[in-house]
C-alpha cells in the first residue's frame, strides 16, 4: 500500500507527529511519503491508497478554535476524490471542534474520512503509532 502523509505545521510538533506516524506505516511494511500541505503534487495523491493528513488549531476569541489556516490550504490541495483520508491534529489546550470542521472541509474536496485523532502536543510522537496501527487494521477491514 502507498501512504501519503501531509502536514501543516508552524512549530514542529505536527510535523514530528506525522514523522513518527512515517516511521509506523513503513514500519507495517507500507511505502509511505511524507509532504507539508503547500508541497504537495496531484500525482502524489493519485498514487497513494491512503492519506493522513493533519493540522495544528488555532484560537480566535470570538471563532472558538480552528484547524489553523485550513482556509487556505485545504482549497489550494489537489483533489482529494474517492482518496481515504485519516485527520489528526496537535492543541495545547483542548482541539474543540477542529477535527469536525476539518473533516468537513477535507470532504468537500472528495475525501473520505476514514479515522481522526487529536494529540495534545506534548504527546503526539507517542500516540503516532497507535493512531497508525488503529487506521491501518480498520481500513484494511474495509477494504477486506
Ligand atoms: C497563534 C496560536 C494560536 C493557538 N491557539 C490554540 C488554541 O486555541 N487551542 C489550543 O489548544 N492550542 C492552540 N495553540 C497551540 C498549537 O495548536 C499547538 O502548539 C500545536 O501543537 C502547534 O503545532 P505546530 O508545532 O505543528 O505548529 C495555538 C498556537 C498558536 C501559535
């Protein structure tokens, strides 16, 4: 299977997460690339059987708290059609609806949602693997 993972990040703890989360797919014996959000090419996701793809959130006092700058990002990607996609991100306080609203957002380019976790920052390249594993066998039981 081919694995694409995509990040956005501004301080590094989603892009160590999704490191990590590399490191667990090739791990299960998977191929996997891993790509920031700006970088990422249509061919890349035309190759890949699943994606993870996540975000850090951001707070606004009147907004409540967003997966940051998805705004911008999430229309620039490439189609996601027909594409599985598991969603994570990292908070330092509590993610609130992020997740909703970027699996929402992600679905109006095509995805489908297929697992979502949020880490607290201080434990994301510990939980990487576990959120690996868990997508890995559900989505294998999907396709089975
Ligand atoms: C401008 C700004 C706003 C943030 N707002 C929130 C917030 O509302 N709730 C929260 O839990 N964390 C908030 N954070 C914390 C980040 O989401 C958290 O540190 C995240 O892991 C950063 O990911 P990164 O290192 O990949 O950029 C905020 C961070 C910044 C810089």
């Amino acid at each position: 299977m081919n694995v694409l993972i995509l990040f956005n990040s501004r301080q590094g703890h989603t892009r160590a997460a999704a490191e990590a989360m590399l490191e667990a797919v090739r791990g299960q014996g998977h191929d996997a690339t891993i790509k920031a959000v700006s970088q990422v090419r249509a061919s890349d996701i035309e190759q890949a059987d699943l994606l993870f793809i996540g975000t850090w959130v951001e707070g606004f006092i009147l907004f409540g708290t967003k997966p940051a700058k998805a705004a911008l990002w999430v229309p620039a990607l490439p189609s996601l059609q027909g594409k599985p996609v598991a969603i994570f991100c990292t908070y330092l306080f509590h993610p609130r609806s992020s997740l909703k609203t970027m699996g929402a957002m992600l679905e109006g380019r095509g995805a489908t949602i297929v697992g979502q976790q949020a880490f607290r920052r201080n434990r994301a390249v510990q939980g990487a693997a576990p959120f690996v594993q868990h997508v890995l066998r559900s989505f294998k039981q999907r396709v089975a």
